[in-house]
C-alpha cells in the first residue's frame, strides 16, 4: 500500500500529530457499494478515515463544508457530533481511534 497520504483539511490545525502512528493501520475497515452510507458518532480530533480506494463523501456535524476523500486521503474528525460517509464509488473507508490527549479547544 502507498504511504503517502493527503490530509483533507478542516477547520482545525493537527500540527501533523495526530495520525502518523496509525497509518495504514485502521481498527475497522468498511467496505461500501456505491450509494451505500456508514456513519459514527464524532469525538473531535481523536478519530480518522482513511480512503482506502473508492472516493468517498464525508460531513460532520456543525461543519458547513463537505468533503471528498480520495484512495489515499486522510480525514481526521474535528467536531463532536455525527459523522456520516457515503461512497460515490464502491469504496474501502479505514477507522481509526487516535490516543492522544485533546489539546484544542
């Protein structure tokens, strides 16, 4: 798998901090048919989706902007509320817990 990745930004700085640990290691990997949804509940920082292959539109609640992930692009949850993910494309989308301590407010 390609190391390289693109982190989709939103509207908080990570200082690269956040992720690097858990590359290519998501916990839970979601396989989803074009149309198809899957969604999680947001805890601000401390989780990531990771494009697998697919392209991928993401939202998060409280967050006016929509994004789309790209094989390859890293999304890292910057709000508490829901987080919803609908593949475009018949997709792989990666789950991440991040452990580290909240640091922005």
């Amino acid at each position: 798998m390609d190391t390289r990745h693109q982190v989709v930004e939103n509207d908080k700085p990570f200082c690269n901090q956040f992720v690097f640990s858990n590359l290519n290691k998501p916990e839970k990997v979601v396989h989803l048919s074009a149309g198809q949804g899957w969604g999680v509940k947001g805890k601000r920082g401390r989780q990531t989706l990771y494009c697998l292959e697919g392209t991928v539109w993401v939202t998060q609640q409280g967050d006016m902007r929509d994004y789309l992930l790209k094989e390859g692009d890293v999304f890292v949850v910057s709000r508490p509320g829901l987080v919803m993910a609908r593949a475009m494309t018949p997709a792989s989308l990666g789950y991440a817990e991040n452990f580290m301590t909240d640091t922005w407010n």
